[in-house]
C-alpha cells in the first residue's frame, strides 16, 4: 500500500491535485481511495457527485470519501491514547 499525502496551505490546489492523481492512478489500475479530511470538504465538488465519511464507488478502481475528523476522534481517540490493543 502507498500513500500519498498532499499537503499546503488553503486553496493551492490540494483537492484537485488529490483527485487528479486519483483517478490517474485509477485508470492505470491501481486500486485506489481518495480521502479528504479538511473540515471544509470540496472533493465531492471536484467529481460533481456527493460523498459521505464512508467510502464510495466513484470510478473502476476509484473509491471516494470526505472523512469527519471530529466523529473519527471521538470514536479512535481512545485507541490512540491508550495503545493499540491486539
Ligand atoms: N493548477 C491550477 N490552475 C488554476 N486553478 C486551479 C489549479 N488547481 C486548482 N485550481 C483552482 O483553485 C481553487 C482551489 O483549489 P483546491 O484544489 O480546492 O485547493 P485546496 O484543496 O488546496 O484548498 C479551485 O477553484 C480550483 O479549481
Ligand atoms: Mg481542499
């Protein structure tokens, strides 16, 4: 598995670099998911479809989702703070 994190300050081009590369990588047969975690969401704008915090059939080998950061802490702080317990 890669991942590849696209980084920066606000509106330099980070979602649509994210999703271009996506669905490139997609097409070249790479399974793939496409994740956004900025609280201000506007990958689903970028592929003009909606998306929820769960991962989506977007494309062939392209999986799409907008994650809620607030809900993910609430529900894996814990694990973080006490350590993964196997
Ligand atoms: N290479 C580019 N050239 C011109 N405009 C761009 C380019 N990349 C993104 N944009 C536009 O700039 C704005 C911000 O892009 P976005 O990908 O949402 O940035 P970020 O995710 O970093 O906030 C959008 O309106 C987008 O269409
Ligand atoms: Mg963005």
């Amino acid at each position: 598995m890669r991942v590849l994190l696209c980084s920066g300050k606000g509106g330099v081009g980070k979602t649509t670099i994210a999703a271009a590369t996506a669905v490139r990588l997609a097409e070249l047969g790479y399974r793939t998911i496409v994740l956004s975690t900025d609280a201000a969401h506007s990958l689903a704008d970028s592929f003009d479809i909606s998306l929820t915090g769960h991962r989506q059939p977007t494309a062939p080998n392209l999986w799409a989702q907008e994650t809620d950061i607030s809900k993910t802490i609430e529900t894996y702080w814990g694990i973080f703070r006490t350590g993964w317990q196997r």
